[in-house]
C-alpha cells in the first residue's frame, strides 16, 4: 500500500559542502543539487530510502556485509570527518525491520544493523536535498569498495525486492528512493592522473555512457555491461553504479525527467517521477 | 591476517586522534605495538605505498595517510610512488 513515487541518484564528493559554502548557490554543484532537491519538495516523500556505500566508517574490514539494513529510531552523521554539519536525522525502523523481514523471505541475506552512524555517502545528499532533516531517512547498505562485490543482477533484484516490500506495507506512505555515488572515480590507486592528488576521474566516457543507457531507460544493458571488472576499469570507487542499480530495481524501468551531468567527476544527477 | 593490520592503521589514522597525533611525534614507536610483519613496517616507515598497495592495502584508506603526511608520505610523494605499482622496483 505504500508506494515508490520517485528516484533520485546523485553524488556524495566529501568535499562538496565545502565547495558550495565557498562558491555559493550559484556553482554547478550547488544548482544540480538544488535542482534534485527542488523535485523532492515537490514529490513531497514520507520517507526517503537510500541506497549507499560504506567508505568504511559505519563498518570496517572485520565485519564487512555485502547488503544491510539500517534499522533504528534515529541516526547520526558524518561519522568520517568530512567537512560539513553534524546532522540527526529520524530513521523509520519499523518500515526498515518490515523490509529486511521481507527480502529475508524472498532469499536475500541482508544483515542487521541497529546501532550505526552514517557517513558523507549518506550525509551529503541529505545535506542538499533536506537539509532540515524533516523525511525519515532508511540507509540501505551495499558493499561497492571491498572487492568481490554483489553482482549488478543481484542489486537490481534486491531493488525490486526493496520495492515489494513497501508495496506489502499496510500504511500509504510515499517512499522516494536514492542511489548515492559516482561512476568514474579512482581514490589513491594507480588510476590517480599524475601531479599532487590522490584522486582523479579515469573513465569519463563510461560516466557518459551510463547516462546514456538511463536517458533511453535501456536498464538491461546497463545491468549487463555492469560487471564488476567494468565498473572498476573506471576507477577503485566505479563499484558505486551498484548504488544506483539498486535504486534502478525499486524505480523500475523508466525514462528519468532530468539529468544533470558532471563528466569531468565521472558522475551526474538524475531524477525520476511519473504520475 | 596482517594486510588487515595495514588496514586497521590507516583507518585508526582518521578515527583515533592520539593515534595519529603519535604517528606524527615519533612513527616507529607509534606502530611498534601493531602487528605489522617486518616487510608491513618497514613500507609503513619508508612510505612505500606502492608496495603496501601490492601487499592489497586498500587504496581508500592507505590515501588517508596523506591528509597529515602521515610517514612523510604527501600527496605528490604518494601521487608519484603509486604509479610505480607493478613495475620492478630496488
């Protein structure tokens, strides 16, 4: 009875608060983001389901899950010192505990997480696109950075997964969901271009061409050509299109109404409503 | 288990502040309780990420080290020592 009425996929550049706070609301970054966040008012969700990434800071390499549900009354973040506001944000748990019950019985292993903060691939978006903190927020978490990584099949049927389960759910909530992350981006591997950083943009032309596979709704080739080796050719951080496929099986296979891209950063904006 | 080691150090290095304010005072000491091999150590203390990138530190958190110079290892000395990665080296 709930239902999925938009999808969302943007960015989480740990140093976009900074960017924007410096350069005001009239750069690129702070207009595209305002852009995602002026389709979230108008779709006005009751809660906002995100698709995210661990860089590491909410779980380590100990106990490392490949899909979990954060499931709580609240949530707190950045937790990795990125330079930005210290949010709270409510999570609605039950709403979680019900998804990962039902994902549980369709044959996903999802692990449960109950004490948890969050970090800048969950914070920054919300950052943009809610920064009162007013929409529930439900993390669900993929692992994109420690390789093997769950397959693109896997994470577009958890997605469709995700989306029955709110369609199970009694009360007529409506659920907007986000995939956070880029689609080129290597951090400190050899991939970096050479000079002083240790970041850098190897692929520009797969962020390209993912886009162009969305704009045509053509979600098959791009669950297809989303291998792991591919994503990574574009960068160690590349698996971060998984977070996107996901949300990519809760949306279903439509045309977005806008995408906003940012090819130098291997990574753009995108947005999806319909009715 | 002790790539995990390597691991655990640099992500210690953004989260534990006494750690990374040790590491800056006096870095063989700072380490000298973790259990590192003698090759781990010796790479952490002649900033050698390329062979602790071979090793299969993970590129994310070892690129923390170079927020604070970490075993003298800046951007440009990582940026440099990284593309170095496979090939032979002394």
């Amino acid at each position: 009875m709930a239902e999925i009425v938009a999808g969302f996929g943007m960015p989480h550049n740990p140093g976009a608060p900074a960017l924007v706070a410096r350069d005001g609301p009239q750069c690129e970054t702070a207009l595209y983001y305002a852009d995602m966040a002026k389709h979230i008012d108008a779709v006005a969700p009751d809660v906002l389901v995100i698709f995210t990434d661990d860089h590491f800071n909410t779980f380590f390499l100990d106990n490392f899950p490949t899909f979990a549900i954060g499931i709580a009354e609240a949530m707190a973040g950045p937790n990795d010192q990125t330079p930005m506001p210290h949010y709270n944000v409510a999570v609605p748990g039950a709403l979680a505990a019900h998804i990962r019950s039902s994902a549980i019985a369709g044959g996903f292993d999802i692990a449960l997480v109950q004490d948890f903060e969050v970090d800048h691939a969950v914070m920054v978006p919300l950052h943009f696109i809610t920064p009162q903190m007013k929409i529930p927020v439900l993390p669900i978490f993929i692992n994109c950075l420690a390789p093997p990584l769950p397959s693109a099949q896997r994470c577009y049927a958890l997605g469709e997964a995700v989306r029955a389960a709110i369609r199970e759910w009694p009360q007529p909530l409506r659920v907007a969901v986000i995939g956070s992350g880029s689609f080129s981006l290597e951090i400190g591997g050899p991939k970096i271009p050479p000079g002083e950083r240790i970041a850098g943009t190897p692929d520009p032309q797969w962020s390209q061409h993912v886009q162009d596979l969305l704009r045509e709704a053509r979600i098959d080739d791009l669950v297809a050509e989303a291998t792991t080796d591919r994503m990574l050719a574009a960068g160690n951080i590349g698996g971060e299109l998984l977070d996107w496929i996901a949300m990519l099986g809760a949306v279903g296979a439509r045309k977005p109404v806008t995408i906003l891209p940012q090819n130098d950063h291997g990574q753009a904006f995108v947005a999806w409503r319909w009715n | 288990m002790s790539v995990y080691a390597v691991n655990k150090l640099c992500h210690d290095a953004l989260h534990d502040l006494a750690f990374r304010e040790a590491v800056k005072r006096d870095p063989a000491a700072a380490i000298a309780s973790r259990d590192l091999t003698a090759g781990e150590r010796n790479a952490l203390l002649s900033g050698d990420v390329a062979r602790l990138y071979e090793m299969g530190c993970h590129p994310f958190l070892l690129a923390y080290l170079t927020r604070w110079d970490l075993f003298g290892i800046t951007g440009a000395a990582y940026n440099k020592r990284i593309h170095t990665v496979g090939e032979a080296r002394k």
